[in-house]
C-alpha cells in the first residue's frame, strides 16, 4: 500500500465519520405551558395524534392520583419522600413545588427514553416549569405559551371540568393571573379563543421549528 493510498483511505474515513457525526439525532424539546384551564393538554394530544415524531413527557408528581389516571401514563406518581428523595439524587432535569408538599417535575430518565427512540420531547408542564426548561435547554427547545381568551373564560372552563372545588377554582384563577404575566417568556404565543385554529397553528408552528433546527 503507497503512502499517497493510505492518506486517501484516512481521508475517505474521517469524511465517513464526519458525515455520520453530523446524521447523529439531535433530540429537540416541545415545551408547553399555560394557566390551569387553558386547553395545552388537549392541544399537546392533538399533536401527539398527527406527528409521529414527538412522544410525551411524562412528568413525575407527588399529588394524588385521580380517578381513572394510571402510573406510568398520565404522571408517574411518587410520595412527596420519594420525590425529595429524588431530588436529592439529582433525578431531575427540572422540578417545583407547586404547593406545600405538592411537586412536579421532569425526570432525566424519561428525556433519555424518547430521545434514545429517536424522537422530540413534547412537554406540558406550567408555567414556571416551561421557563426553566426553555432556559436549560436553549435553541433545541421551542416554547409555547397557550393563552385563554380571557380570565373570566379560564374560570368558566375551570367550573365546567366538574372537578374542582370553589377554593381550588379561587385558587387556579388567582395563579393564572399571575402566570399570564410570563407570556412573554415563551418563544411563541397561542391565543386558544377557538380550538380547531389552536390545534392548526400549533402544528405549524412546531414543524416549523423542527425544520429550521435541523
């Protein structure tokens, strides 16, 4: 084998490596945030359903679990120990106590898991936690604020659930005003007045981004 020969093979393999460091998947992160009420989840859903390149998030709680929500799917439910406890492990890419004893909050484990799938990380998270992930993750990371039409509206839809008490409504609305403060943290506004438009401008907006950051 001549010199020149073997200069030319090193070449050829570096261009492969090169080109094979450059295909390596490069996992984004969906962050979505908004006041209880709002319609982020059913949106988020929405977009999980048509593009088959982002997976949920599943944060980790350590508030009950309610009826009919399943461990592992909806949250992954810990003890308020338990979630300290990871804490002190360092479990957690991000997390809040929202109330006393009342924490959320995403595991690094659970980023892994999608990203190793080759996938987008796609969060519904609130809106402190939107923040701090925006702010831990930067350009791979695309905000989203869903806003409602009005307060008054929130406090509507909040009483039509059917599943909140009239201090924990009190309470959600009195937050809400206060988060809508931060809207203009987010990378993009999405003013959720009519669902149908929402889900569409989402989807846009998200595949969008992921075209650019490519």
């Amino acid at each position: 084998m001549t010199y020149r020969f073997f200069c030319f093979l090193l070449d050829i393999i570096q261009f492969i490596f090169l080109l094979l460091l450059h295909m390596e998947f490069q996992g984004k992160c969906i962050i979505f945030s908004a006041p209880s009420g709002a319609g982020k989840t059913t949106i988020v859903h929405h977009l999980l359903s048509q593009m088959k390149e982002l997976e949920f998030s599943i944060s980790a709680t350590s508030r009950k679990k309610r009826e009919g929500e399943i461990n592992g799917k909806d949250y992954h439910f810990l003890s308020a120990e338990e979630f300290k406890s990871a804490i002190n492990r360092e479990k957690f890419v991000e997390w809040e106590e929202v109330y006393s004893n009342n924490f959320y909050g995403t595991l690094k484990s659970e980023m892994k898991r999608i990203w190793d799938k080759e996938k987008h990380v796609i969060f519904d998270v609130d809106v402190l936690g939107g923040i701090k992930l925006k702010s831990i993750f930067g350009e791979k990371a695309f905000s989203i604020f869903v806003q409602p039409p009005s307060v008054k509206e929130l406090e509507n839809r909040l009483r039509n659930r059917g599943t909140e008490t009239e201090e924990s409504i009190y309470r959600r609305v009195g937050k809400a005003n206060e988060e809508m403060k931060s809207a203009d943290k987010f990378d993009y506004l999405l003013v959720n007045d009519n669902l149908e438009k929402a889900k569409k401008e989402a989807i846009l907006a998200v595949q969008s981004f992921l075209q650019n950051s490519l």
